[in-house]
C-alpha cells in the first residue's frame, strides 16, 4: 500500500512535506564526476517554489501552458516537472512529437533549439548558471531562480482535472504513480534507486512522482551498477540499474 492518494501533485507535494520535512527526498549520485548531491524535503520544495516563482514571473505560463523538459538524469530534472505540475502546467517529455509547446526547458549539457519560449537550466552538480552561451531571448534559468521567493503561490493551480502530462489529469497521473509504486513493490517510505531520466515520459511517473506517493526517497544515479549504490542502501532499485548477484 501507498500512501492516501493526494488530489493534485501540489497536495502531494505538501502532505509529503509536512511528514518529516528533514528527511532525505532526493539524492543525485554522478560516479564518473564523483558527484554527490542530498537533498532534503524542505530543500526540495524549496526549489520548487523557486522555480514554480520563475516560471510564473518571469517566463509567464499559466494552467494550461504546454512545457517540454529536456533534462538529464539530474536533481533538477525532479524539480522543474513538480514545479511546472504546481503551477498547473502540462509537462511533456523530451522526446515529446507532434505539435509544438509554449516552453521548452532544456540542460546546457544539450544543443539548444531554435524555440520560442527557450529556457536553459545549468547542469553543473549544485545547478547555477548555464555553462554554455545562452541565445539571444532564450532564459538562463540559472541566474534567475534564485532571486524567487521561497514559498510558492500559484496564481492558478491545479485542480483534480488540470491536464498534467500524456492525456493524463493530476488525478490520473497520481493514480498511475501509485499503480507503478506497487508493481516495483515500493513500500510506505522506501528508498527508491534508479538511472531512469526524469524527463522521459516513463521517468515521469516512475523517477519523479513514485517515491512521493509512496512516502519515500529517490536515488537517482547517471550511470553505474549496483556497486554504485552500497552505501545507499535502497530498498527498489530499477531503471538498467542491476543489483550484485549473490552466491549462496
């Protein structure tokens, strides 16, 4: 069993919260780099407040305005969709066809399109500005986020029925968060391992929204095995991400 299915992501987000806001939410582990990142619940939220403020006030979506992340397997890639999904946005993935979207958020570890609506979001271990030239009109997301307020108020939020990603509402998004949360057999407060991008369309549910259903954590890796993940100590591991066979 998962935890009481939330209305929208931003209940979800909040019940998460208030539960032991100290506790680890996401940590981001980079073995080529040695990178280590933890963040905890309230630094996580507050993130999303952040960039749930640049997206209202600076970029200037509204519900209902379409946002096509391109992110890498990152703790920012968990942070934008939360954001977007606060503000009632309906997030696509990266290999999003067909029509295009009011805003496209891409990791300056990418080639920059030619967009309207173009963010880029640096992607150096604790985020900042873009490591890249940045095109005329598009956004660094970098050296604005910052500045935004720390606590988030959405001048239109979500309902239950606010489109949110792939045909889904909040309600059905959640509902199928909490469907792959029981078929990975996460239970209430388990740690959960993976190498699953958050901006594809599978790392959506599984990568950013099933440790929050299930009341738990994300460990989030680039790339490595189970070696990678000793210390971590997960409860589920998934994505390509194998666990050391054993010999009895």
């Amino acid at each position: 069993m998962t935890t009481r299915l939330a209305a929208t992501v931003p209940d979800l987000l909040a019940g998460w919260l208030r539960t032991d806001p100290s506790r680890p939410a996401v940590t981001w582990l980079d073995p080529p780099s040695g990178a280590r990142v933890e963040l905890s619940r309230t630094t996580l939220a507050n993130w999303v407040a952040k960039i749930g403020g640049l997206l209202q006030d600076v970029v200037g979506v509204e519900r209902g305005t379409t946002v096509r992340l391109d992110l890498p397997t990152h703790w920012l890639g968990v942070a934008w969709p939360l954001a977007c999904w606060s503000v009632g946005c309906v997030v696509f993935p990266a290999n999003r066809e067909g029509a295009p979207t009011d805003v496209v958020v891409v990791g300056d570890d990418r080639e920059t399109p030619a967009a309207d609506g173009l963010v880029v979001v640096g992607t150096a271990p604790l985020g900042g500005r873009s490591r890249i030239p940045v095109p005329p009109g598009a956004l660094d997301a970098g050296a604005e986020v910052l500045g935004q307020p720390d606590d988030l108020v959405a001048y239109e939020p979500p309902d239950a029925a606010t489109p949110a990603t792939g045909g889904l509402d909040h309600t059905g998004l959640l509902a199928a968060a909490t469907d792959r949360a029981e078929s990975l057999g996460l239970r209430p407060g388990g740690r959960l391992a993976t190498d699953l991008s958050p901006s594809s369309a599978a790392g959506l549910i599984e990568t950013v929204l099933v440790p929050l259903v299930a009341g738990g954590s994300l460990v989030l890796v680039t790339a490595g095995g189970a070696e990678t993940l000793a210390s971590e100590r997960p409860d589920v591991v998934a994505g390509t991400l194998r666990p050391t066979p054993t010999t009895g």
